[in-house]
C-alpha cells in the first residue's frame, strides 16, 4: 500500500532565504526548483519547503527534520556555528538502530 515517503515538507515564510540555508549551509543539492516549493536531496530522502502556506506551524511547534552527519555531530556542529547558524534550543544526538 504504501511504497515510502515521498518527501518531507515544511512550510517556510521566506522561501529564498530558507532555499539559500538548505542549499548554500547545509550544502543539500537542490533536485526542483519550482518558485514556492523546492525539493532538495537529503541522502535519498526528498526534504521540500513550501512558501504557498507559511503559516500555522512557528507558534505550536511544525515538522522536525533530522540528517545524518557527514563528519560526526561535533564536527558539523562546529562547521555549522562557524557559518553563523545557532542552536537556541540545543543539540542532541540520537542513534538510529
């Protein structure tokens, strides 16, 4: 019935801004690029803003979007802090089995 996930979207109120993070930080190919909605290639799973229904999800909470470190969570932590990202709510590692 159900084949697998075909993407995880989230809604976004500036989808430049948030194509630019995805794309430009976090180094996510983008694989669609439809003005409102692009898609980007997050090691086969497909990760997708949309600007077209940005609100409803900042003020009681919204999609979580969790990735797979290239170098170990410390290191990339590091990387990202140093390309001026901060974690205002912290950073925890959990080990999928």
């Amino acid at each position: 019935m159900i084949k697998g996930v075909a993407n995880v979207w989230m809604p976004v109120e500036d989808v430049e801004r948030a194509k630019g993070f995805y794309r430009d930080t976090l180094e996510l190919p983008v694989v669609k690029d439809e003005g409102e909605w692009v898609e980007f290639d997050a090691n086969g799973m497909r990760v997708a803003l949309n600007g077209r229904e940005p609100q409803g999800t900042y003020s009681e909470g919204g999609p979580m979007l969790t990735f797979q470190p290239e170098h170990g969570l410390d290191k990339t932590v590091e990387d990202l802090e140093s390309r001026g990202v901060e974690f205002p709510a912290g950073v925890s590692q959990r080990i999928a089995e």
